[in-house]
C-alpha cells in the first residue's frame, strides 16, 4: 500500500532531475514553443498516472508510462 505510494514517489523525484535537465537544454536550443509545451505537458500526464500504475503493481503498465517518459525527454 503507502509503501508502494512513496517509492513511487522517490521515482517522481529521480524523473524529475532528467525532466529539469531535458528542459534546460530544450530551452538553450531554442526548441519550438508550441512542441516545448506539448512534450512537457505529455510528461506531466504520464507523472501523473505513473503513482496509479504503481500502486495496483501494474509492472508492464508502469514500465511503459516511465519509458515513454523517458524518451519524450
């Protein structure tokens, strides 16, 4: 239960420092606004169901949400 809700949430904060490094060099090279905001907020949506997945030990499922993830990054 809560022990899978805060490990999924030590996850976050892992995906976090790439999010933020992503984000930094998107910025420096100027990617476009529009797909900027698109990618990011793709990121945001999977950050958000990831805990979900997590929770109910959904393995394939929360695979998936945290690769997609990543390569959105």
């Amino acid at each position: 239960g809560i022990d899978r809700i805060i490990a999924a949430q030590y996850n976050t904060f892992e995906a976090c420092t790439y999010m933020l490094c992503t984000f930094y060099v998107g910025a420096s090279l100027s990617v476009p606004k529009l797909l900027f905001a698109k990618l990011a907020s793709l990121i945001l949506a999977l950050r958000l169901v990831y805990p979900v997945a997590y929770y109910l030990d959904l393995d394939l499922l929360r695979t998936q949400i945290w690769l997609t993830g990543l390569y959105v990054c």
